[in-house]
C-alpha cells in the first residue's frame, strides 16, 4: 500500500510540475520584444539579420549604386546628420524618433556591403 501513495504522489509532483512549466513557458512567451523594422533595397541579399532588439544590426550586399542606396535611406530616415568616409567606407548618421541609425557603405567586389545599426539615442 504504501509503494502505491508514493506512486500517486509522485505522479502528481510530476503533473504539478509540469504544469507550473507551461504557465513559465506561456509568460515567456507573451514577453516577447518585437523585431525593429529596418527597410532595406529591393535587390538586398542579407546575410546577417540580428533586429530581435536594440541594438539591433542588418547586413547585406547590394549592387545599387552608393548614390542609390544613399537617396534611399535619406527618404526612408530623412537627411543624414552626419557622413564620415574612413578607410572606404561612406557612414550616414541619422536620427529618427529616439533612435540613432547608422548606415555603413563599403565596395565589396561588384558589389556594395550596406551594415545598418540601430540604436536607442543617448538622451
């Protein structure tokens, strides 16, 4: 008989425990960050998507143009507030809502390497 309670308690230890899990599992869940959005050109081939949260990175070649891939960013965040050109590389610094952008452009190949950061702007 008592093999018999022990049994049934630890049956229901288990499904006690199991239960307290999926109620873990469901809040998890429903604490879930949504992703940044980050526009990126039509003929974009991403390599690198890392936009579950700030601050977020998206990394991909293109073969626009820099001229292209500029007028698109400056139409989707506005004028750049800032451009450094370093080591090949053209820098756009834009600021949209309380974000802080920064657009990298870098020949690769026939190719252009286009890295967007987005962070939260210091206050």
């Amino acid at each position: 008989m008592t093999t018999t309670r022990i049994s049934k308690y630890s049956l229901l230890a288990g499904l006690t425990g199991a239960a307290l899990l999926s109620l873990s599992a469901l809040t998890f869940a429903s604490d879930e960050v949504t992703p940044i959005s980050i526009p990126i050109l039509d003929n974009a081939q991403v390599f690198a998507d890392f936009t579950d949260d700030t601050p977020a990175v998206l990394n991909y070649f293109t073969s626009s143009s820099e001229d292209q891939i500029i007028s698109f960013y400056n139409q989707n965040f506005g004028e750049s507030i800032a451009q450094e050109k370093k080591r090949d590389r053209l820098t756009l610094t834009y600021k949209k809502e309380k974000q802080t952008i920064r657009v990298v452009i870098s020949q690769q190949n026939n190719k252009r390497q286009v890295d967007i950061i987005v962070e939260q702007a210091q206050e």
